[in-house]
C-alpha cells in the first residue's frame, strides 16, 4: 500500500510483515557550487510540500493522471536530497527521468543482479533502507554523487535529456520492495544513527527534470543481503511530478515555499555542514554512463548559458558536523 502522510510518502506491506513500512520524505537544501570541487553534505531546510495528483485532475495533463503519483513544486536550479526512514529492510530503485540515479541505466521495475568489479568493488542499481539514510545526487564516483538540481524540461541540462537525446518524462520514479520476511531478524539492539538533523529563469516548460549538479561526498553502500533475499513478488512504484513555481501555484491554489540561502550565504553565517563517517561500510561502484555526464555548469558554458546564479565557490573553511553510526554495547 501507498499512502501520502504529512509530507512523506509512505510504503507499506502488511501482508509480508508488520514493520514492512518505509518512509520517502524529499529535503530542500542548499545547492552546492557547481565548481568541481568536492563539498560535504548540504543541510536539510524542511520538506517540500507533496500532493495527490489526483486532486488536481482538472488542472494537470492527461499524461500525468495516467502516471497517478504526487506532485510537488521546484524551481530551476533549486537543489533537493532523498531521505529514507524504515526499521524493516527495503531495496529503493529511484530514477530522474526514468534514468536510474545509481547505474545511468534505463528505468527497469525488477532489481538488476548484482556484479562485481576487477577490484572486488559492487554493481547495484538500488539503494537499501535502513543502510541508506540519504540520496542526494547522481552516483558519478566511488564516494562521490553530483547533487540533485532541478532545471526545466526542453533546456537540454537533464541527465534524461544527456543520456537519451530527448526531454520527456521529467520527475522521479520510485519503487520499493521490502525484504522477505523469513529473512528479517529485528536486533534487539539496533545500530543507532547519531545524527544532528540535516535541517536547521528559464520558462521553456512547467515541467522538471533533475540534472547533474556539484559533487557530494556521498557513498551508495553495498547490498548487505543478496537480490534473493528481497520480496520482489511484493512492491509498489510511485511516480513524482515535478513542476515550477508559478504553475504550482496555478495548479494547487497554494505558495510555494520561499527561496533558501545561497551556499554562500549558508558557509559565510558558519553554520553546519555534514560528513558521515563511514569508511567501514562497502560502497558499490560508480556508474560509467552517469560519470560521463556534464554537470549544469558544463554545459551551460558549452551552450553559452549561465543556468545557475549564484554558482560562486566557498573558499572559507566549513564548519563541519561529524555523523557517524555507533552500536550499543551489553549493559
């Protein structure tokens, strides 16, 4: 079953287990400078705000309503991340433009087998839940993702429109599967994440896609459990609209969240950014396809365009908040 609550999307399979649930929340946050340097993790500045397309079946196209899903409200160049919150295992396929954010590869339902590289480094094209706490951006090396930014469909700049040549799904698909049941073991002392809350114009369509923005240090951790073990009999795909400002307001009646701070703004006022501390955790390896891609700002000096404002780089040192996953010992 799926379901839109507060904000989130939840996820949920009853008839596998009673703790099969997982939540989907998308974070606004800071874009990073498109610079090619490497940033730590931007913070969370609350969640977009998410709604039934349905409700809007009058005001959306046809097309959309044949997808069903949600929809929600990003300008261009605003920057999000994915956050993912479950007790019980899940495997999260998440595409851009029906453009796999892990592998590059073709949006597929089923889980892809995994492979394994020449140095023993793996191949997936999911994510897993509750291992992943974050998505936010395009798997591009090992370690390292270009963060999700929003540019308008019919630009050029989407990593749909580099891979395939043509602009035309725009939004994010998403399908969970949650893992089988005999498999699941609850801990009676689970790992315990220590994790200060990440929170504290171009018109050419009222469509979004997501291109490839600054690099992040961010690594897509190893399947801990074997594609076997997840209950693909058992998912659910959710289909996310993306749409500008103006027509989300046109749409839904209401205003779209105002603007955050430019990464500048953020850095200069030395508030926090994040690095997970991780390096015990097996990551899989980067995708070939995603890693050749341009970021906006590449290819906006290609095209002779300057798509991002405010793209300055941070040359001041951050102020930088340490995540990392404790276990609790025997009393």
């Amino acid at each position: 079953m799926l379901t839109l609550e507060d904000d989130r999307l939840v996820f949920s399979f009853p008839e596998v287990h009673p703790d099969a649930t997982c939540e989907i929340a998308f974070r606004r946050t800071l874009r990073i400078p498109d610079d090619n340097r490497l940033y730590p993790l931007p913070p969370g500045l609350g969640d977009f705000p998410l709604a039934h397309v349905d409700d809007y079946a009058e005001r959306i196209p046809a097309q959309w309503l044949e997808h069903g899903g949600i929809l929600f409200p990003m300008v261009q160049a605003e920057a999000m991340w994915i956050r993912f919150s479950s007790d019980y295992p899940f495997a999260i396929k998440v595409a851009a433009g029906k453009i796999n954010a892990v592998s590059g590869e073709p949006w597929s339902p089923q889980l892809q087998p995994r492979r394994v590289g020449l140095n023993g480094s793996t191949e997936q094209d999911y994510v897993t839940v509750p291992q992943q706490d974050w998505l936010d951006g395009f798997n591009v090396g090992q370690g390292l993702v270009r963060q999700f930014v929003a540019m308008p469909l019919g630009a050029g700049y989407t990593v749909e429109g580099q891979l395939t040549g043509v602009e035309e799904h725009g939004g994010l698909q998403i399908i969970a599967v949650p893992l089988k049941a005999e498999h699941y073991q609850p801990p009676e002392r689970p790992d315990v994440l220590f994790s200060p809350q990440r929170s504290m114009n171009f018109q050419a369509s009222c469509e979004m896609g997501l291109a490839a923005g600054g690099l992040l240090k961010q690594k897509i951790y190893e399947d801990p459990f074997g594609l076997d073990k997840w209950d693909q009999t058992h998912s659910s795909r959710c289909f996310v609209h993306l749409l500008n400002s103006a027509q989300y307001q046109a749409v839904t009646g209401k205003r779209p969240p105002g603007n955050v701070p430019t990464a500048a703004e953020y850095a200069a006022a030395g508030l926090p950014w994040f690095e997970l501390y991780d390096e015990g955790i097996p990551g899989v390896i980067p995708s070939s396809k995603l890693r050749e891609l341009d970021s906006v700002a590449a290819l906006g000096v290609k095209k002779g365009e300057t798509p991002l404002p405010d793209n300055t780089p941070i040359t001041e040192p951050l102020a930088i908040a340490g995540i990392k996953k404790i276990r609790e010992g025997n009393l």
